[in-house]
C-alpha cells in the first residue's frame, strides 16, 4: 500500500524567515545603491525564488549579468547569516510532532535556494526529521511547476490522493491543484486569505492546529 505524505513550504509556513530575508535584502540593496524597504514590502515579494525576489526588490530593469551580481551577493550573505532572526511560528512544533505520529511522510518543497534552504533547516528544523528536503536549483523548477512535487511523492511512495501540499503562498496552492494533490493554505504567513482564494484555495488553516483536524 503506498504511502501518504505532507509537502510543506517553508517561509510564511513553518518558519517567520521575514526578518532575517529581509535584513540581507536590505543589505544586498544598501551595497549596490537602491532604496531599502520595509518589512511589508519585502513581505509581498517573498514566495516566487530569491530571483525573483532580488528583482523585485531592486524594482528597476536589470541586465541579466547585474541580476546575477545581485543575486549572487544577497545568496551569499543570507545562507552566511545562519538566519539568527528567524524562529518556528508558534504551534508548528507540536504539529510537526503529531502529523509523524500520524503516520504521514514529510517533505519540504521551496523556492528557496537548496543551499541556502539545507542552511535554514540544519539551524531551525533539524530535529523533525524531514523525509525530503527540497530547495530550487537548476535541477529544480520553482513552483508553481508540478514536477518537484511530484517528484517527491514518486520518493516518498506516496498516494496523490491521500497526500497534501501546506503552504502559505499562491505558488503553494497552484502547486497543488498542477499536481493534483489536496491543498490547505496557511493564514499566518506572507499572503491574505483573498489572494490565495483567488489562486483557487478551498482548504483554510488558521493556526497548526486546523491542519491536523484535516489530516486525521
């Protein structure tokens, strides 16, 4: 019988990583002459790659060689920071705890650089034992592509059907439905709960805790 599993996204769902993405961004702009932004700002760019979060963020257009200058930097000095202003959002541990309890396979799938992600995760997410572990390289499409996902559960083993993409972006619930797999889109992270209905959410979570109320 195959198995079932929970592919989770990472910043905005398991982990508040706004402050620490957003001070190296503040950093990489500083050093090349662009205006710094806010917390918000950066909030709304968060979800689609640290390309495109670098492009974004600059806001002017970029040859493709200062993208990569740019981009470069800001990789370098964010998996450098070992993310100290980053922490779980609350309840997340229990629920991590309980969905293996549960019998579930777990999987991380992000747009985050792998590098910069297996950093992240070795500092804050170590003790959950991850079953797969999975950050954007050239290897790896970003989300919302289906095909990591469903890379992932071919690994794991696991159902389509009895299996759930967490997330809290709408690249998460696009990855979903491009899979076919159920979705349950988090309500704590970067996006409102408008946006990620817009993107086809039907699945709401308000705390950790609704989560497991949908898995048992």
């Amino acid at each position: 019988m195959k198995n079932k599993a929970v592919i989770f996204d990472l910043d905005g769902t398991l982990l508040d990583t706004l402050p620490d993405i957003a001070e190296n961004i503040n950093l990489m702009l500083k050093k090349f002459g662009y205006p710094e932004l806010s917390l918000k700002e950066v909030r709304g760019h968060i979800g689609h790659g640290a390309k495109n979060l670098v492009k974004d963020c600059v806001g002017v257009p970029l040859k493709e060689d200062e993208l990569s200058e740019r981009l470069k930097y800001y990789n370098e000095i964010y998996t450098a920071s070992s993310s100290p202003k980053t922490g779980l959002f609350p309840g997340i541990s229990d629920m991590l705890k309980e969905v293996k309890k549960l019998g579930y396979k777990t999987a991380i799938l992000t747009n985050k650089p792998q590098e910069t992600t297996d950093r992240v995760v070795k500092e804050h997410l170590s003790e959950f034992e991850f079953d797969l572990v999975v950050g954007q390289s050239a290897n790896v499409k970003c989300k919302p592509d289906k095909t990591a996902a469903l890379s992932i559960l071919e690994k794991l083993d696991a159902d389509p059907e009895k299996s759930f993409m967490v997330g809290d972006g709408e690249t998460d619930v696009l990855t979903a439905v491009n899979a076919g797999i159920n979705g349950i889109a988090v309500l704590w992270g970067y996006r409102d709960k408008n946006v990620l209905a817009e993107s086809g959410a039907k699945c709401f979570a308000n705390t950790p805790e609704d989560i497991l109320s949908v898995l048992r």
